[in-house]
C-alpha cells in the first residue's frame, strides 16, 4: 500500500461529519458494492466498446490510469477511458473545452461520462465510493487545512455536489486567458467548501439525491 504523505501529515480533524457512526459508513459501502456490481453488469458492454475505440485510435491501452490521492492519504490508480493525446511542451494538468489534447472520440466520451464508467471498478474493490469528493492529484493535498482535511477521511467519489455543480467546468475554463490561476483560485476552493459540507452533513438519501441527478444530466 502506498501512502501519500501531504505537508500536514495529520490527516484527522476535530469537526464531527455524517459519516463518524460504523453504521453510516457500513450502509455507505454496502451501497457502493451493490451499485458498482449492478452497474458493471449492466454497463460492462459500454466499457469495452469504449476501451477497443480508445485502443484503436491511440494504437495503445485505451485505459487511462493516474495516481490519485484517496482516502487517509492513500495513493490508488484511478482509471478512465483515454481520451487525450500527448503533445510535446503541454503539461497542464487544467483541461478546456477546446483543448487540442482531447481527440474527437474523447470528446464524445467525456460529454457523455462513458470514460468515467471503469472508475466502477474503483468502487468495487473499495478506492472510491459511487458519491463523494473527487480525488486530487498529489499536490493538492499539500493545500488543505483545518477542517478542509475532513475531504481525506472518506472514500473519493465518482460524482458529487462539487462535480454536479462544475459539470461544465471544461466550457468555464475555455473562456478565460488564464485558466490555470481560476481553477486555483476560484473553482477548486469552492469545490473544497461543497464537498466539506457534504461530508459533514452526509445522509444516504443525499447520495441517492446526487446519482439521480447525475443519470438525469
């Protein structure tokens, strides 16, 4: 198992959350399995499709996977369906709607979530959780304080209040000079202070709450 270790090493926070009781995170998990298995029973065929397309179009493994930084500081791989290319001199981690990385497949692919649909796997053997903060790259990490460490004492999520919210993120950031210092600046503190308040007034009905919405958009 590999750990990250961010600058403030104590990953606890005195704040009280929703999902502090056994019973909230056993009913948490239980759902996550049954989702993940029932999802990956039903969607399995969308997986592959997309897989073989990415393999085809970027004549390498059409899955995509990154170290992301879950829970307790936990360093998981994360996987997505590809949908960028590599261009030399390009290494910014903020993606924009009109980005020359992503490829036409990947954009068909990131507009519908279908590269997202492998992290069910994530779920299943428990890196991630159907609802919950999205997990950062190592670095971000480094940036949380006080009670915003509370983001490290759950599973990641595939979606959640925060990703519901800058859904279109991509578009946002394709209208600005400097995208890189307002996703810094502005949508990932945000981000942060919605996912903190989900995590501290966590409910079960709230998570069906977020996948339904998540189906519906």
């Amino acid at each position: 198992m590999t750990l990250y270790q961010p600058s403030h090493t104590n990953l606890s926070s005195k704040s009280h959350t929703g999902l502090e009781r056994p019973s909230s995170r056993f009913i948490k998990r239980t759902f996550d399995l049954v989702g993940a298995c029932f999802g990956l029973l039903l969607l399995w065929w969308v997986i592959a499709l997309a897989w073989v397309a990415a393999s085809m179009e970027f004549r390498r493994n059409g899955f995509f996977i990154q170290k992301r930084v879950g829970m307790n500081g936990r360093l998981f791989s994360l996987v997505k369906i590809r949908t960028m290319r590599e261009i030399g001199g390009v290494s910014t981690t903020v993606t924009c709607a009109n980005d020359p990385r992503i490829t036409r497949l990947g954009r068909i692919l990131r507009r519908t979530k279908i590269d997202e649909l492998p992290q069910l796997c994530n779920v299943l053997i428990g890196d991630m959780s159907i609802v919950g903060p999205r997990p950062d790259i190592k670095g971000f990490a480094d940036l949380l304080q006080g009670e915003q460490r509370l983001l490290l004492s759950v599973r990641p999520g595939i979606t959640g209040p925060a990703t519901l919210k800058y859904r279109r993120e991509e578009e946002i950031l394709n209208n600005l000079t400097d995208p890189e210092t307002y996703n810094r600046t502005v949508i990932w503190p945000d981000k942060v202070r919605i996912n903190v308040n989900y995590v501290k007034n966590w409910s079960f009905r709230q998570d069906l709450k977020y996948i339904w919405r998540t189906l519906v958009k």
